[in-house]
C-alpha cells in the first residue's frame, strides 16, 4: 500500500533539520516552508515511494518545499496535463523549484516544447526561468529533437 501525502509529510517534518533549512538561505531557497532535508534524501526517499499523480498533486498542494521537490519526483509525466504545469508554473517561488520541476518532470511531458514558447514571454522571474530551465532540460534530455525547436 502505498502511503499518503500525510503519511509522507510526517516523514519529511521527522528528517528534516534545523541546520540543512538553514542553509538553505545560502542558495537562495526560502525556507519559511520547509523542513529541512536534503535533496539527496529526497531521492531516496522518492524511489521508495515509486510514482504516483495523486501523491504528487497532494504533495504540491501541502505548499512545503520539500514536499513539492518530491511531487516532481514521484509524479506520472504521462498523467501531467499542460494545466497542472501551468499552475505548478504559477507556485514557483525559488530557483530549486523552478529547475527540479523542469529537469525531473516537465521535459517528459508530451506539453513540454510549447511551455518553452509559452512561459518564455511571461514578466515573472521565476515563470520566465522555467521556460529557460525546460529548454536546458530538453537540450539533456530529448534526444530525438533536431535542431529547429532549439533555435525556435
């Protein structure tokens, strides 16, 4: 069975640590919302819960940081509808955010190159980098595009 946002959420409050938040200020990642842990354990963490669209909506959905870090990392490209990337595209508050979702999940969605285009017009910083951070993603992931979507 696997386990629920709130299952998961009292997993990320137990590991966290006063000192990875922190540090996290360092980075520039707030860390008002956060509980502390680290990316790497995030990871680990994400292969035991295997893939999951309902746990990663729950999870974003919590607003914590590292809760949404795992979202990008358990969710289902296959089940992300250009909508989700839209409003996950509107939450974004932080550079770590922006290019974990980009790299770890919205270049395997089938709506990936027409967010480039389309985030890459919008005035809001980190709205704007996503466009950047996908296009990165794509150029390292996508090895079946030519080189026309890239000069696009």
């Amino acid at each position: 069975m696997k386990p629920d946002a709130a299952t998961v959420l009292a997993w990320l409050e137990r590991s966290g640590s006063p000192a990875v938040r922190d540090s996290m200020v360092r980075f520039a990642i707030p860390s008002h919302k956060a509980f502390g842990v680290s990316v790497a354990a995030l990871r680990i963490e994400a292969k035991e819960l295997g893939r999951s669209h309902e746990l990663a909506t729950a999870l974003w959905a919590s607003g914590w940081y590292e809760a949404r870090m795992l979202a990008c990392f358990v969710d289902e490209p296959a089940q992300v509808s250009a909508a989700q990337m839209d409003r996950w595209c509107r939450d974004f508050d932080n550079w770590a955010i922006v290019d974990t979702a980009c790299f770890a999940l919205f270049d395997a969605t089938p709506h990936a190159w027409g967010k480039v285009a389309a985030w890459a017009g919008k005035r809001a910083e980190f709205e704007k980098r996503a466009a950047f951070a996908l296009l990165w993603s794509l150029a390292v992931h996508d090895k079946t595009a030519g080189d026309a979507p890239f000069i696009d």
